[in-house]
C-alpha cells in the first residue's frame, strides 16, 4: 500500500523484502513500473546491509527517504516465551533497522541530506500484555531514532517515527508464540483496523510533513496521552481490556 501511494506521486521506489515474486508482483500493479526496484533482502543478515545499501544506492545514484518497515509481533505471556523468541524478535524488529539505517546513513550524512522514517508501533509508547519482546524492541527503536536525530540534525537528515495502532494487515497472524511458531489466526482489533491504504495516505503525509512522530490509529490514539498525565489509570484500563 505504501508503494502504491508513492507511486502515485513519480517517486523512484527500491522495495525490499524476503519474497522477490511478491515485490515482483507489487511493483507490476504500480502505474510506474519503470520507476521501481527490486532489491531482494533479509533483515537480519547484519553482515551483508553495507553491501545491500551500495547496490540500493547504485540503483538511482542516490537515495531520498529510507523507509523502516520490517517488524514481527509476538502473543505470548513472558513466563511461556522461549528467550529465543525475543532474540528474534529484537533482530527483526530493532537490530536488523539498525543495521539498514546504518549502511545507508553514511551516504544521507555525505549529501547532507535525507529522511529516515521508522515504523514504529503505539507498543513503542506504551506496553501490552502478550506483546513484551515486541513492545521493547519498539521502545529500543525510538531511544535509537531519537538519538540519531540529534546527532546529524546538523547534516540535514531527518527522523520521523511512524506509530500505527491496529492496521488491518497479517500482523497478528504472523505473531509469535512463546515457542517461535505462528499464531495463526487474526484477532478482531487487527481485523477491524485501519485499512494499509489510509495508513499508507497518513504515513506519506507526515513524511511530507517532517513531523518527529506520527500516531496513526483510531481510538486507542488517545492510550499515548492517558499514558502521559494519568499512568495509572491506563494500567488499569489496559488490565481490564481483553488484550490477546
């Protein structure tokens, strides 16, 4: 969906992901193909990113907008989860963007230019049962993203953190189990979400825009700011909510 919307726009997309013949099949469905890239990849092969981000870079002399938008979400309960689980977790979610934002920092810091837009969750900015690996390599996300934009304000990079609440997409099917399996199956908050085309609408306007962060969701928007002036009360809130 955010491929699409850009699309729309004439921007020059490299898309990147594990499944060439779905990438293949996103960029036949753009209005402009012969504008789109296929740069096959893993996340969480740390070692080869600074080989991945050259051929990327390679592909159109330079790069704009680097779009963090890997992630995998967990459904267990911390006693039941394997500590594999969280290593897994923390290399999709938190080291592995890191370790793409770093292969392609250097040439943003060299232009002195260029944006870097991380999706997040509203996890990163509160917490849920069932979700504790994924909610703390959410919260490890903008304690990085945060810092970077501190350090190369002054090289023109800009960081926007994208924080969706619940977007109708496979996200909890793909969750993780206390084991490492999938979940399987779709829970109604994530079923009933927002659909990835108002997402993806949302989310390019916020990069247009240069906002630090975007909280992008329906009603449960508001859990950041209850968080905010009344903690308590949210936990209890969340407590009492039929969180799975």
């Amino acid at each position: 969906a955010l491929a699409y919307e850009l699309d729309k726009k004439n921007c020059k997309l490299i898309l990147s992901s594990r499944k060439e013949g779905q990438l293949q099949k996103v960029k036949d469905n753009c209005s402009h193909p012969e504008n789109v890239r296929i740069l096959p990849l893993d996340i969480t092969n740390f070692e080869e990113m600074p080989k991945k981000g050259q051929e990327a870079i390679a592909f159109f002399g330079h790069i704009d907008v680097l779009i963090n938008n890997a992630g995998i979400s967990q459904r267990s309960l911390i006693v039941e989860t394997d500590f594999e689980v969280y290593k897994k977790l923390m290399d999709v979610d938190y080291l592995g963007t890191v370790a793409v934002t770093k292969a392609i920092l250097p040439h943003f810091v060299e232009r002195k230019s260029g944006h870097i837009a991380t999706v997040s969750s509203l996890m990163g900015m509160f917490s849920s049962p069932y979700r504790s690996g994924y909610c703390g390599a959410k919260h490890a996300l903008h304690g990085f993203f945060d810092s970077l934009r501190l350090e190369h304000e002054k090289d023109g990079i800009s960081v926007t953190l994208v924080c969706p609440g619940f977007i109708a997409t496979d996200v909890a099917k793909n969750a993780l189990k206390g084991d490492g399996s999938a979940q399987n199956k779709d829970d109604d908050a994530t079923k009933n979400g927002m659909p990835v085309s108002e997402l993806a609408q949302k989310m390019v306007r916020a990069i247009e825009k240069g906002k630090m962060e975007a909280y992008i969701g329906r009603k449960e928007i508001l859990a950041i700011y209850i968080k905010r002036f009344f903690p308590k009360l949210l936990h209890k809130i969340i407590l009492k909510s039929e969180v799975r």
